[in-house]
C-alpha cells in the first residue's frame, strides 16, 4: 500500500501543527518520522489513520494496482503513544479481542496470537493478566495487537518504548518480518541508530514542516555535514599544530596520538589528507559518515525551545 501526503495543514486554536506537509511512502517500506516533541509528528499520524482531518491539503492511500482506497479499519494498523491495554485482562484474551475487532475469527486470530508470542518468547505467559508484566512485555503484547490481523499498512509511534537493547533488537526483527511479507511501516521513533538501521527513508519534521527528507544519502546531502576523521599519528601532537579553516571546522583531541577532525561538507578528504602528510606521519585513519543522529541535533539545534 502507497500513501501520498499533499500540502498537508493542521491548526489547533493557536497552535499549527502542522504546516504545508508533503510526502510520500512507498508501497513496503519502512518509512521513518522524526522530529522533536511537538514536530507535529503525532498530529500527522492521527491525520493519516482519520482520527482527525487536514484544515487543508489531501491524504491518500493506493493499492497495489495504484487504485485510490479508503482506509478502512481491516488495512491498517496502529500502535499508539499512549498505551491502552486491559490490564485485567490475560495476554491471549487481549489479543483475541483486538483481531476480532478487525474483522478476524475467534480461531484465526488463535493461532496469529500464539505466533507472534513466541516469537516475543511469552507464549508460555499468555494466560497472564497483563498487569503482571514488565513495561517492555507489555510493549511487546501492544506491537502484536496493532499487526495481529495482518494489515497492509502499520503506524508506530515511539515502538521501542520501554524496550531493553535485546528486546529492541527482536522488535528491528519483527519490522523487518513485516517488510519482507508486503507491509508497508511508518513509525515515529526517537532512538536515532535504531532507526537508521531500519527504515528506508525518513521525514525530519521541525515545527510542523519538513526539513529533510529521503533516503540516508539524500539526508546527508541536503544537511550539508561534513565527515569526520579520526587520525592516529606516529608521534604525538597538539591541537595547535592544526588551525581551523573553511574546510576543517573542529578538532578535538582522543589522546597524545590520535585527533578527531570534524570537516565541512564540501572538504575533498583525500587533498586534505595529503596536505596533513606533507608534515605528520600517520598510523591510523577511520572515516566516519554524519550519522542520523548527527544530522537531527544539528538540523534541530537553535529551533527547538524544549
């Protein structure tokens, strides 16, 4: 399933949520929205899943023959923010419930329930009241419920909330299992490495507007970041012996030995090395791309007021 977003605006009384937005997610992508609080990300979402409506601009969705649909309730699915479990209720009789919600039989959604438990290694608990479980547990219990009945298309917002690095890890599992059977993701995340490590592209959002989108590469050229070099010389050396310029804007020294060197984005890195080699032997060289995370803080640094 594709989506199209067009000029997209959203006020609340004085506050406009979001202004102007437009873009597109591919049919079976892992599609990422980022943005500090009160980006507009959230209010974006409600938009996309029609719990609220654009003031102006239009959403939407295709199918695979590239048809308009309506999104009825049975094609997507929708894990919140703010979570809205029975914690009376056992694990199976949860899950149960919410895929009948959409439309699936008692049996079906059985077997989908006791599938995705053990893939999340509860199985054993499912007869549990959720309120015995640990926050992550119930994380995991909150993912099922939004993809038990199979939708064509899933909206997660904050997935790796309350998740340890291992369980985060089996949820990075979990999405890409749903990329490779045709679902199409969006998810609003703030861990930044996890999120570059699994979506295809990304939307940075500030202040309810887009201010990168694409994929990695093309975030990387539009935030205009240079790399970074961290340099191991033979003999020691001093941050003095390395005045900054237009093309090298920070230093900052690792040990006696070994400099990190923050470029512009438009340093040719190998004349730059070559001009270091005309005065200082070097042992050690390592490379580094501006990460995901690089290009938020410095997208969001000065604009963001908390």
């Amino acid at each position: 399933m594709r989506l199209s977003v067009n000029q997209v605006k959203k006020q609340y009384v004085e506050i406009l949520a979001v202004d102007d937005l437009s873009f597109e997610v591919h049919s079976g992508e892992i599609f990422a929205l980022l943005g500090p609080n009160g980006a507009g990300k959230s209010s974006t979402i409600r938009m996309l899943i029609g719990l609220t409506y654009p003031d102006t601009g239009n959403i939407q969705f295709f199918d695979d023959q590239n048809q308009t649909i309506t999104l009825s309730s049975e094609l997507f699915g929708y894990l919140p923010e703010e979570r809205g479990l029975y914690q009376e209720s056992s694990i199976i009789d949860t899950l149960v419930y919410m895929g009948q919600l959409k439309g699936m039989s008692k049996s079906e959604t059985h077997t989908q329930a006791e599938k995705w438990l053990t893939v999340f290694e509860l199985n054993e608990r499912k007869k549990d009241q959720l309120k015995s479980l640990s926050k992550g547990n119930q994380q995991k219990v909150q993912l099922i419920s939004a993809i038990i009945h199979q939708p064509k298309i899933v909206f997660l917002d904050e997935p790796f909330s309350g998740l340890d690095p291992i369980n985060q890890e089996k949820v990075i599992q979990f999405l890409q299992t749903l990329k490779q059977q045709g679902t199409t993701i969006i998810l609003s995340a703030h861990q930044m490495s996890l999120v570059e490590k699994l979506a295809d592209r990304f939307l940075l959002m500030n202040h309810g507007k887009a201010a990168l989108y694409g994929e990695m590469q093309e975030i990387r050229e539009s935030a205009k970041l240079g790399n970074s070099l961290i340099v191991q010389f033979s003999d020691p050396v001093t941050l003095g012996g390395f005045p900054l310029s237009e093309q090298l804007i920070k230093t900052s020294s690792l040990n006696n030995n070994s400099i990190k060197f923050t470029l512009s984005h438009d340093c040719h890195v190998p004349q730059f090395l070559q001009t270091m080699l005309t005065s200082h032997q070097i042992e050690g060289l390592q490379i580094h791309q501006p990460s995901l995370h690089d290009i938020y803080i410095n997208s969001i640094q000065g604009t963001h007021n908390g």
